[in-house]
C-alpha cells in the first residue's frame, strides 16, 4: 500500500485541503498520515528535506504536490 503524507500548519486553508484530502484519496489504496507543523515542529525538517515550501502540501511516491497557498514554511517556523 502507498503512504501519503499530508502537511500543514492548522490555518483556515490547511483544515479545509486536509478535509478535501481525506474525503478524496482512497483508503484502500493509500495509508494518509497528517503531519500538524504547528504542534509537531520537529517535523519541520523533514518537510524541509520531502522539497515542501509551503503548506498545505501532499507527499506521495517522493513527489510533492502543493495544493494552495496557506502559508510559507519559513512563516512556519517563524
């Protein structure tokens, strides 16, 4: 099974792509992990390191989708 990974910094925007993710992406076909920057700031830097730049943003397969501009990930580590 693929493994998705859904990060984001809790803004209006984030909440509202993480719903659309969950509701979209098939849970028999791929395992979806949420990945909260604001409350896991440890995890910064492996976002960094998956090529995130803003988030909301989705890792699947090693490629990262940026879904909309909710905010930077220098404004999340702020």
């Amino acid at each position: 099974m693929s493994k998705a990974v859904f990060y984001h910094a809790g803004c209006p925007v984030c909440v509202d792509a993480e719903q659309v993710v969950l509701d979209y992406l098939d849970n028999s076909k791929i395992t979806t992990e949420i990945v909260h920057l604001g409350t896991e700031r440890n995890r910064i830097k492996e976002a960094e390191e998956a090529g995130i730049k803003s988030v909301p943003a989705l890792v699947i397969g090693g490629n990262v989708y940026h879904i909309n501009f909710g905010a930077s990930l220098d404004e999340v580590k702020g």
